[in-house]
C-alpha cells in the first residue's frame, strides 16, 4: 500500500506535466507482468503436482528409493510454499498497484478533460475580447486621424 501511494503521488504531480502516456505505459506493462506471474504459477502448480507423483512412486516402492521418495516429497512441499508466495505477490500486485492506479488514472484523466474544457472556453473568452478591444482600438485610432 506504501508503494501505490507513493506512486500516486508522483502521478497526481505528473499527470498535469504531459506524462500520462508514460504512466499509462506502466501500467499496460504492469498489467502484462501480472499475467504472466499468473501463468507462471499455474504453470509451476502443474510441474509441482507431476513432481509430486514422481516422488510418491519413489515413496511407495521397496528400497533405497523409498527414503529419495521422502527427500522429494519434503523438496516438494517447500516448493509449494514458493509457489504459493509466488501466487500472493501477483494478486497483491494487481490488487494493491494495478487495479488502484488505473482508478486513478480514470479519474485524473475526467479531472484533465474537466480542465481542458475550461481552458478551452476560457481561451475562447480571452481570444474575442483581445479582438474585440483591437477591433474598439482601430475604430479610436481612425477617430483620432479625422479628428
């Protein structure tokens, strides 16, 4: 949550600078990292769930294989743990970075246009008084040369 608030804050700041198109750039690239955390995770489930059989075959066979069978069943355990870790992290990535940011950036983006807008008619406003005096002052200027 530090993160995403942090991240915010530089975004609020810059979001009015022209740099939009780059945080929207992070957060496409983001959003395809998170994918693929996601792909490797059930990626690494269904390799650890093969490596699983492979080590209780070991298991149940008679022998010295029995105890590598042990051995692999304890590697694989601790690999769950990495792989549910794993699985955390691209959920509280999305969750926490991703998903928070792109609110944001929908609402900074109605808040820009919101400010384009007035701008914009402010700009307009300002364009036709400067004619309009322009205009008044050619009409003085022509008053004066007669008069």
């Amino acid at each position: 949550n530090i993160l995403f608030y942090l991240v915010c804050g530089f975004l609020s700041y810059f979001i009015y600078h022209g740099s939009y198109p780059v945080w929207d750039d992070f957060i496409s690239k983001a959003s395809k990292l998170q994918s693929q955390l996601r792909a490797t995770v059930v990626t690494v489930a269904a390799f650890l769930d093969a490596f699983q059989r492979v080590a209780d075959l070991a298991t149940n066979s008679r022998g010295k294989t029995e105890d590598i069978g042990s051995s692999l069943t304890r590697m694989c355990l601790r690999h769950r743990s990495i792989e549910a870790k794993l699985r955390q992290f691209s959920m509280v990535f999305l969750d926490c970075l991703i998903n928070p940011l792109q609110e944001q950036m929908e609402e900074w983006k109605r808040a820009v246009n919101v400010l384009d807008k007035e701008h914009a008619k402010e700009y307009k406003k300002a364009r036709h008084e400067i004619k309009k005096r322009s205009s008044d002052t050619l009409k003085l200027q022509k008053k004066a040369k007669k008069g």
